[in-house]
C-alpha cells in the first residue's frame, strides 16, 4: 500500500511531540496517535482536588525545558506558553528554620552558602556560563563525537563521581551539601553510586543558566502551545485510541513509538526476533513514585523566608538525610523519612487556585510499584519545616505508583524517569548502540524516554529520533 503519511508518532508525551516538530518542520507528512482522551503523557493539568484548583499530573517545574536546545528555538511563545519564574529557583530547608537556596544568580546563590561560596561558584560557574554549548553534548546520545570535547571532559571530571562523595568533598556546611545531594536525587538512585553528581550538576547548572520555571496556567500550557504549533504545520491528531499492533497502523513510511521497550516488544509481536525480544525484556525500570496534590487555604508556613518564596523546595533536610532514604529505596523498603520533592507554582501564578488559595504538588521515591499510601509520612516530612502546614488542607489527592502507571502506561511501576538510571542504562538505553533510537523493525523508531538523554521534558529524545529518521527513510 502506498504511505498515507510520512511519519506516524505513536504516543504523545513531550518526546513524541518532539518528535512530530521535527518532522512537520522538515515538511513531511505527520500523524500523532494517542490512547488517552487528551494529549500530554507527563505535561498534563487537571483539577485532581477541587473545582477551581489545578494541579500538574506529572512534570510541573522545567528547567530542562527552559534550557532544552530544540524546544528554545520553536516559538511556542506565539502559541501561547508562557515560562513563569519564582524570585528562589530552589529551597532546601534544614532544622532550624535554616535553608539553602538557589537563585538564578550564582554570586547571590554562594553568598548565601557562607564559607561553601567559593567552591560552589568554581563548581557552578563555568558550567552555567557554557549552558549553550554544554547542552548538546550532555542531551544526547553518548557515542558519538562531543561538540565541544574540553567542555565535557571538564563537566565529567565531576559528573563520574558519586553525588554524596563529591558533595563531601567539596562542601563543608549541611547547606552546600544538602543543596546539591537534592538536586542529584532527582536521579532516583542511591547517591553512593558512581554518576549520580551529574544530575545535580546538570540541574544546578540550568538553574542558573535558565532558570526553574513554571509554565502558566500548568504543564498543559506547554502540551498546548506544542499541539498549536504542529496544527500549524499541517499534522493531524487522533486521541482515545490505543495502538495494540504495529500492523494496525496506517501506511507510512516511519514510525516512531514514545513508548517504553516492553511496550515496543509488545507492538512488534512476530516481526521481532527473540534475541532483540530479550534486548528490550532486559531493559530495568526504576523506583516509582508516590504523589500527592493539595487545596489549600493559604501559602505554606515555612519556617524558613527562602522556602516561601521558591518555586520548588527538596524536602529531606541534610544530605546523610537524603541519602539514607534513596538507599532505602534502592534496597526496595519505604524510608520513614523519606525525600519529598514538591512544587509551589501558586506563589507565581495565579490561574491555579481560587483567590487567596494555594495548591501543592509532592512525591517521594517508592519501590517500583509500590502500593504503600505515604501521604503520612510526606506530610510529618513537611509539617516539619512549616509547622500548621495540615491545618491548611481543604484537600488532597493521591495516587500510588499503580494509579500513576494507569493513568500514563509508559510510567511503569510508577518510574517517571523513563527507566533506571544507574549503570551502563542511564548512558546507553535502551542498549549499546551506534544507533539507539533504531529498532530491529525497519523504518520503526523509539523515541521515548528510553532513548538518550533519558528523562525530563526536554524533548531531546525525540528530536534526536527524528533527525535519524529523516536521515534514512525520509530523505
């Protein structure tokens, strides 16, 4: 049969929608299929609580986003996004009424650290002045021939370290420490392991590049200004239906799946052979997560100033703290105390809740599909630096790794992350490869998460899927 399309993108996250762009701009012929109702994946918004609140499903703050080298030149501005920018990117509170805070300035950031400043700015500095040319390199697939090979080999000197003994050595005061050990959590592997400090390195390095932001009015606003986009480029969209085959698909001459490789296994049914079957079958999830979104009556009463006024705050307090509980994790129990990420967006924005009225959106790390309710023992967590934070809920919603993977089927087990990022996976995935967006199917693509440079909404997975699919079946 002839191609009725160039491309189809199966599944609509940010990489698939990525993915599409890149298409659609290069003038192919485009069609997005999505089995949920509305489009997104991770960049969805919804009122989880009560009528007038609304909540992010999944990603809510966007460094790398913001800082991402494909999405910063499509003009999702003209298409309604707008990126909403707290006065703290970061707040770290400590027992006290202490905090560390990450603002985007570097010299205000080191100052607050005391005597930690200095090694803190020789560690962030060059790395948030190059964020331009550092990106390509870092947000993409690992063997190939870095652009700017200096800059790398300085960003690994520090990047191959274990975040919790990098963070020893370089840092003396629980603020600089518990700073960056929460931003290397992020990787949802224990901060013993090898490769860990580049989360935080990478995560540090944005917020002072570009920023944590929000997007206004919620993630979707991101998914929306996306769809707008691509409707204006000619690609057509089709919701509410779950592709079972491969063989189910229209005619084109690519295909490109923003799935997971258990997923890609499942599609390809016959046309995969065993060993490539077994490839996929071997590729390891991560932790999941278990999240919580509030209505509340009034802004959070932290303790400590940095925390009212960020955007984002690590829950956790001082970095033996978090390591601990991300070891528990590892170990597949539930820490006590465990590390809670949340978000605050209505301190900058406003179209979230009713006047006067404030959301919240946490998580913390679980085993991978866990069924365990942690809502308790996230909230001691924050009542802890924000004592009468309860007395402030008008209500909650929560969703364990189960619902999560329910409601997104390529968050298995609750992993928001695309799949375990420790060992040889976090930089080859799905396998070692020359070419690992390429699937054993010809002219079949993967395009998710899965792929380099792994997690975030960043939409580098699928661009650099795209550009390989336009090298070879859409020349």
């Amino acid at each position: 049969m002839a191609a009725r399309y160039d491309a189809i993108v199966v599944g609509s996250g940010p990489n698939g929608l990525a993915a599409a762009i890149t298409l659609a701009r290069a003038g192919r012929s485009v069609h997005v299929i999505e089995a949920n109702e509305t489009v997104g994946g991770g960049c969805r918004t919804e009122e989880l609580t009560l009528p007038g609140f609304r909540h992010d499903v999944c990603a809510a703050i966007f460094p790398l986003a913001a800082g991402s080298p494909f999405l910063r030149r499509l003009p999702l501005q003209d298409h309604g996004l707008e990126w909403l920018f707290p006065e703290v990117e970061l707040a770290h509170p400590l027992d006290g009424g202490r905090a560390a805070a990450l603002r985007r300035s570097l010299p205000a950031t080191a100052q607050g650290l005391g005597g930690d400043g200095p090694a803190y700015r020789r560690l962030f500095g060059p790395l948030g002045r190059e964020w331009e040319r550092l990106t390509p390199d870092i947000l993409g697939p690992v063997l190939r021939l870095p652009m700017h090979p200096l800059l790398m080999a300085r960003f690994g000197a520090h990047a191959v370290w274990p975040a919790s003994l990098l963070a020893r050595r370089l840092f003396a005061g629980d603020e600089a420490r518990a700073l960056f050990g929460g931003m290397a959590a992020h990787s949802m592997v224990a901060l013993e392991r090898p490769l860990t400090a580049s989360f935080g390195l990478v995560l540090g390095a944005a917020g002072h590049a570009v920023g944590w932001p929000v997007a206004k009015g919620g993630s979707q606003s991101v998914t929306n200004a996306m769809v707008s986009y691509l409707r204006a480029l000619g690609t057509s969209f089709e919701c509410g239906r779950r592709v079972e085959a491969l063989g189910d698909l229209p005619p084109a001459r690519a295909v490109l799946l923003d799935v997971m490789p258990g997923a890609l296994a499942q599609l390809a049914g016959a046309r995969l052979g065993g060993r490539e079957r077994r490839k996929l079958e071997r590729y390891r999830m991560g932790p999941g997560v278990f999240k919580l979104d509030y209505a509340l009556a009034g802004p959070i009463p932290w303790q400590a100033a940095a925390c009212r006024q960020a955007g984002t705050v690590h829950i956790g307090g001082t970095l033996e703290e978090i390591a601990a509980a991300e070891r528990e994790v590892a170990a597949g129990r539930h820490p006590k105390r465990p590390f809670v990420l949340a978000a605050q967006p209505t301190i900058i924005d406003a179209t979230r809740a009713p006047a006067g009225r404030h959301t919240l959106w946490a998580y913390c790390h679980v085993p991978n599909g866990s069924t365990v309710d942690m809502s308790a023992r996230i909230e001691a967590q924050i009542e802890r630096f924000a004592p009468g934070f309860r007395d402030l809920i008008l209500g909650r919603s929560a969703r364990t790794t189960v619902d999560i993977e329910a409601g997104n089927a390529n968050l298995a087990g609750g992993d928001i992350g695309g799949g375990a990022a420790s060992g040889l996976q976090l930089l080859f995935r799905p396998r070692v490869s020359f070419a690992p967006y390429r699937t054993a199917i010809p002219g079949v693509y993967l395009c998710s998460a899965a792929t380099p440079p792994g997690g975030g909404a960043h939409g580098m997975c699928g661009y650099h899927a795209a550009r390989d699919a336009l090298r070879r079946e859409l020349r």
